[in-house]
C-alpha cells in the first residue's frame, strides 16, 4: 500500500503515503464521544464540544463522532452532519477526525462526502445492520462507501464473525484507502485469524471492545483500541496505551481491574447500559447532562450511587 504502481499519477502516490502515514497514527487510543442532550431531548452543543476539546487537551489523537456511544442510531441525519463539523471546530487540527457513517449505502455515500468537506480525516463505517448480508455484499457495501472519498481513509466497524480475513484483503485490494480494522467480535483467537489472513501490517488493528479487551487483543496483533471510558478519565485510557505500547502487561492488567467495575457496568445485560454509565459519570463530574435518547434510559439510583463510588476511587488515584 505505501508503494504505488508505476502507472499511477503523482497526485496519487501522494495520497498513498498520507493514508499510509494515517494508518500509523490511528495505532493509539480511538475516542467514541458521546453526544450531550438537553433535558428536552435537543442535543447540547456546547457540551458537545465542551467533551471533545476535554478528549484533545489530555492528548488523544483520534476522536470518532457518531459512533455507537454517540448514540449514531438516535440522531437524525443533520445531527449527525453537526456533530463531525463541531468535533473538527473543536479538535482544530489536533487529533484526527474519523467520522462514523452507516445505514443505507446512498445516506453512508452522503455523510461521508459531507464528512471530506468540513474537514475530517477518515471514516468509520459502522457494521452493515441490514438482517440478510452476503460476503459479496458486504465487499460492494464497503468498496462504494470507501471509493466515494478516496482521500481519505476508511475503518471498518467488524462485528460480525462471518467476516474473514480475506473478505477485507479483497475490499482493501479494490479500495485501498481501506487502512484500519476495529474488530468487535468478542473473540481474540478469531481476530488473530482475522488479522494475519487479511494483513497484519496492512491495517491498523484496532480493538474494538474497549479497555477490558484491550489486553488480550494487543497479545495477538491490536495497534490501538477504541474507548468511551476516555471520555471520563482520559489519563486512564492513556495510562493503559503507553503500558501496552511498552509490553508491559502486568502494568496493563492492574489498570484493567481499576476500570473493571465500570466497564461491567455498561457491558451489563448486553450493554443495555453502555452509554447511560458513561453519561452518568460525566454528569457526576458537571460536564454534561445525563439525558440519553430511547431504547437507551436514564440510570436507577442504585447505578448512580455505584458510579460515585467508581469515581471517588479514580480521584483518589489520581485519574481525575
């Protein structure tokens, strides 16, 4: 990928070494911000970008809007317009901007040309949700998507097992701005698998079941993981980077039992919770409302009181 044919122009071996040099940067921790709402139910703005400015002055260098713990699936089509032109005011050439775009392949096309022009810097499309997915399908899904902007680079959301190595080694030879995977299926053997039969070297590995799996998928190949937990405590986040950059997996596993109890908490009962738990503790921390949008609720009390006591336990740890 960094080495481009001979019947290439200029132009485009400069972009096949921009997208290699985004690659290496996207080997970090990934940010997923949630997106603040009002009481009545609008989104907050202010405390949009009051999060994102939060995630980029304690050094994190890629923010990913509407992803799943920005609530992509609640927000209308210009919400989700707004929340990557805020996170590139916000970020102001500091970390990248990896948009999240998905749903019906016409509206991804759309949001990821909107996604090129105000400024962001690679795409994440989210896992094709349609109930009846081929392997050619999900090739075609992709490549159309990716093809649409092919300046910049473009991470695929795996969630789905059926996704093999070759399925993305065959996108990535068609689209080759196909630079990064966040793999999701809760099983390191599978990624492995995944990982050197797609590339290894080819893709930034990402883990995508955040700080608890981050350990065990660094183990067999990951380069970066993805984190909502960040947008509590960011020094946490980058504590475990820089101890899983370092081999050091002792280090590592000792900061997973210090974000354990949290981390449970959103993953309960199928992570009905995910984002409320996060949205709890930023509100506990007077950055934002707790306010979430349906199917996802506003935490009980007993939750909230746990989170108190996560959050007292992190300050007196020096992690807020």
């Amino acid at each position: 990928m960094t080495t481009a044919p001979d019947d290439v122009t200029a132009s485009e071996e400069v972009t096949a070494s921009s997208l290699a040099d985004l690659r290496a940067r996207l080997a970090t921790v990934v940010a997923i911000p949630v997106t603040p709402f009002t009481p009545d139910g609008d989104v907050d703005w202010g405390g949009h970008a009051t999060v994102i400015r939060r995630l980029v002055d304690d050094g994190v260098q890629a923010v990913t809007p509407n992803g799943n713990t920005g609530e992509f699936y609640t927000l209308s089509e210009p919400e989700k317009r707004r929340a990557v032109e805020s996170t590139v005011e916000a970020v102001d050439g500091r970390a990248e901007v990896v948009a999240g775009v998905g749903l019906d392949m016409a509206s991804a096309v759309d949001a990821a040309q909107h996604a090129a022009r105000v400024g962001a810097s690679a795409l994440m499309i989210h896992q094709p949700v349609h109930p009846y997915r081929s392997a050619e399908g999900w090739i075609e899904y992709h490549r159309v998507i990716a093809d649409a902007v092919p300046r910049l680079g473009v991470i695929l959301y795996v969630r789905d097992e059926r996704v093999a190595g070759e399925h993305i080694a065959t996108l990535a030879r068609r689209s080759p701005n196909v630079i990064g995977v966040k793999y999701a299926v809760p099983d390191p053997v599978r990624f492995a698998s995944v990982a050197r039969d797609a590339g290894l070297e080819t893709f930034a590995w990402i883990a995508g079941l955040a700080e608890l799996s981050a350990p065990g998928y660094w183990a067999v190949g990951a380069s970066g993981f993805t984190s909502g937990l960040v947008n509590v405590a960011p020094r946490l986040s980058a504590a475990m980077l820089d101890a899983l950059r370092g081999g050091d997996f002792a280090k590592s596993m000792l900061l997973w039992e210090t974000v354990r109890e949290f981390e449970e908490l959103r993953a309960a009962d199928a992570s009905a919770d995910n984002v409320s738990v996060v949205k709890e503790a930023l509100a506990q921390l007077g950055f934002i409302d707790r306010d979430v949008r349906p199917p996802s609720r506003t935490l009980p009390q007993a939750l909230r009181d746990r989170i108190t006591v996560v959050l007292e336990q992190w300050r007196v740890g020096g992690w807020l």
